[in-house]
C-alpha cells in the first residue's frame, strides 16, 4: 500500500514539529522555555466560555447551517464592515474550522493546474503547501527586514505571468510582523485590477497592531471587494485557538462553491462555539485591548534583549507577536542557531527557513509568552550567541 503521488507535494507547518521536539526534551526533565508557537498565552475570556456553555445548556449540538449560524453571520459582516471599510453582507460571510480552512477553500475554488499564486516569502508555509498540493505553481515574492518587512510593488509586478491567478498578502505578517500600509495596498490594488487577479488577504492579526500603526484592508479600496477574499478568526484576537473558528468573506460569484467546499469537507463548525465566537464580537472587548497591551511591553522586551545580543539585528514590527531577527552577525544559519538554542540551553524558536528561503539568516520568536519566561530566553541565547560572533580585525 502506499499514499497517492500528490502526497508527496504537501508541507507542513513546522511549529508543530518543533513544539514536539520541545516537550520531548522536556519530558527528560530539561527547563525548556517556548517561543515558537503562534498561540496567545492567555486563556479565553470568561465571557466568550460561559456564552459557548450556555449554548450547550441549551441543546445547540446539532447540525449548523453549513455557511454559519445566521447571527455569528450577521455579526461578523457588521463587525467587518465597520472595522474594514466596505460593505460585508451576511450571505458573503462564511464561517470555517480555523483560518486554514479560508485558504483551503479559496485556493482550491480557484486554482487550476499550473496557475501561478504569488506568496510572501518569509510567509505562512500553509499558503505554498495547499497550492502546490492541488497543482498549481507558487511564486515567491521576497518580504525583506531592508524593506520594513513589507513587499516592493515594483517587483510584484515582475512576477506576474500570464498564468499567475492570485496573491496572497498577510498584513500584519507571521512571521515577521510587518505591516503593509495604505500605499503599498493600494499600488498592489492597481496590479491586480490591471491583471485581473484574485487576492487572499489574510487578516488574522487585524487587531494586533502598536505605535498606532493602520490596519488597511485591501478589500475596501476601490475595486477590490469583488476580487478579494478575505481571511480572519478569532484564535489570535480572542485567545481562543483551540475552538478552532475562522470566517472567509467571500465576493459573491464565489459564494456558491465556497459553500460546496464546505458541504463536502465539515459540514459546518461547531455550533456551539460559533456562540462562544458571538459573543466574542458582540461583547466586552477590554481583554483584547489587554492582551495587545500587554503584547506591545513583551514586544518592547524582546526586541531591546535580541538587539543588545551581538551579532544579532532584529526591527520593532507594528503587528502581530512574532520577531524575525537576522542572525548572521553570529556566523551561524538560523537553522544552526535554533538546533543549538533548543539542545544547548532549552529556548525553543523556528529556522526562518520554516518560511521560505529568504529566512536562511534568521529565526522566529513568538513573544505569546511571558515577560519573565523572555527574559530568562534572552539571558539563555547570549550564552550561546554572543561567543559565536566572528572576532572582528
């Protein structure tokens, strides 16, 4: 017996590997301390748990309406239409098991053999993975520290091809944390329009934003609505990765397959956590404005302590909670260095390779952690970085 040939295109997210490794070696009684995984440390708001107990209590465990239950629907649109800027309509609202499930359906409604995907590079692994899995060709589009982590529209516009079908942005990004601004979206705008291509706006960490930087979406330029798809959940916002609850928000000649996509994969979501992410939009939003709070001290933290660490650069990013420092100053890969943070003194972070080939001189932190247990990595990753760094003449 053996696995079908298109098995052997697919990835995988290698946060999941190295969490693995992690608590394998903690599991021998090592103090390993975990900066690589995407996950809010805090737990779900009371709120959002006693709303999803509520919903069990009142016998919501049967079959959902496949696109969402129609009130987390029409939350949702209302939601998106006054934080992004343009009009969301409840029947283009779709609900998914996680944010993946958004990229799944879109790229596999749209992309025939041997289409082109323009992908960020560093960027979500899952993006490359499912096109290359169902056929089609990704086409890396650099994401360079140089450039403030934000893609060059000139050199966009080199990629594309007369087979290139759709881009895919991530704006704030995993795992870098960049964030493109109004400018940049709306020069990608223009190419997409003048190419007639598609977009995934991947808007995940929409919320997780410092310094008062803009969250832009590109749905809501002109133009845009009916060639975007656009991408959020509620694991980063709400703390709630373990219910397993994302929505697309789809143009609505897109709507029907999308639907069918859904029928033939889950069914639906949950159905009682699609209350528990109602009340999540509906309700008290003071543990957001916290956890960001808080997230902007921690990432205060860790970029103070890497750029302090000789041999190490890393930019303060405006979103999401990850740094992607370049380690070259070390003389070692970032694949090297997270090998050897891992096994030497029990700081476990991603290859910037987990993302693409343009992180070959970088590692990933995730600073969903807290300030002590960074503090305590910071100390740890001296010891091994600082006596690395070639002697300068």
């Amino acid at each position: 017996m053996k696995l079908a040939t298109r098995m052997l295109t697919i990835g995988t997210e290698t946060a999941f590997e190295a969490s693995a490794r992690a608590r394998a070696l903690e599991a021998t009684g090592r103090s390993v301390i975990h900066l690589q995984v995407g996950e809010p440390d805090f737990d779900t708001p009371a709120n959002i748990r006693e709303a999803a107990k509520r919903a069990l209590d009142a016998g919501k465990t049967h079959y959902p309406p496949f696109p969402g239950i129609p009130e987390l629907r029409a939350a949702i649109a209302a939601d998106s239409t006054a934080r992004r800027g343009f009009n969301v309509q409840p029947e283009n609202v779709f609900v998914t098991v996680g944010g993946k499930g958004v990229m799944f359906y879109a790229i596999l409604a749209l992309i025939d053999e041997g289409d082109e995907v323009i992908v960020p590079d560093p960027g979500y692994p899952i993006y490359e993975s499912v096109t290359r899995f169902i056929g089609g060709k990704p086409v890396a589009i650099p994401i360079r520290q140089e450039n403030q982590f934000r893609l060059d529209p000139d050199e966009l516009v080199s990629l594309v091809t007369p087979r290139t079908k759709m881009i895919v942005l991530n704006s704030p990004a995993n795992p870098t944390g960049g964030v493109l601004n109004r400018e940049d979206l709306e020069r990608i705008a223009a190419v997409a329009i003048e190419h007639d291509l598609v977009v995934l706006s991947d808007e995940i960490y929409s919320r997780i934003l410092y310094d008062g930087a803009e969250h832009v979406s590109i749905g809501a330029l002109p133009g845009m609505a009916e060639r975007t798809i656009t991408l959020d959940g509620f694991s980063k916002t709400y703390a709630m990765t373990g219910w397993r609850l994302g929505y697309g928000i789809v143009p609505e000649w897109m709507a029907t397959g999308f639907g069918k996509l859904i029928i033939n994969s889950i069914s639906g979501a949950t159905t009682f956590a699609q209350y528990g992410a109602l009340e999540a939009l509906t309700g008290p939003q003071g543990a957001v404005d916290a956890m960001v709070a808080e997230f902007r001290v921690r990432r205060d933290l860790i970029v103070d302590g890497l750029n302090a660490i000789p041999g190490v650069s890393c930019l303060r990013p405006l979103g999401a909670f990850y740094v992607f420092p370049d380690i070259s100053g070390s003389g070692m890969t970032g694949s090297e260095l997270a090998g050897r943070l891992l096994s030497e003194v029990g700081v476990s972070v991603l290859a910037g390779t987990a993302f693409g080939g343009i992180g070959t001189n970088h590692i990933r932190l995730s600073y969903a952690n807290s300030q002590a247990n960074i503090t305590t990595a910071l100390e740890r990753m001296r010891t091994v970085i600082a006596p690395a760094v070639p002697a300068t003449a």
